[in-house]
C-alpha cells in the first residue's frame, strides 16, 4: 500500500510544480493534477512522462494505476477548478 502524499513528495522533489494534488483511497489506485511551468510546450504525453519519471519504479509496482491532469500554469488559469 501506498500513500498519496508520498507521491506528492515524490513529485515535488523531481518537478517544479505550482500545485500538485493527489488522492487515493485503497492505497494503488491515485488521481493526481500537476500544475508545472516545466509542462510549457510539451504535449499531454511528454507532460505526463515527466510525471512518471518522477515515480520511478514505483509505477507498475507499488503504485498500480495514476490518473493524471497536467497542466501549464497558464492552461490551470484557464479551467474552472
């Protein structure tokens, strides 16, 4: 089992991030939006790459499923959160 806010951590420590929220209630399934300015330019896919990598092995392993929302910071203004 893992825990959420281990993942957020994770993240911060790899990314620059204006926001990061993570939930997850079983402990392998997580719904995560990340808001990074390092996201500029990229597509959805390299963007969550980034996001992986910031996982390491522990995608596929400890952490069985990661729903992700990313965003530039510009593009996190835009939506109605």
């Amino acid at each position: 089992m893992f825990d959420a806010n281990e993942i957020k951590r994770l993240i911060e420590a790899r990314l620059p991030c204006e926001l990061i929220l993570v939930e997850g209630e079983d402990g392998v399934h997580f719904n995560a939006i990340v808001v990074s300015a390092a996201f500029g330019g990229l597509s959805r896919v390299r963007q969550h790459q980034q996001v992986y990598a910031a996982l390491g092995p522990l995608m596929g392993n400890e952490i069985h499923a990661l729903q992700l929302q990313t965003y530039t910071p510009a593009q996190w203004a835009e939506t109605a959160h």
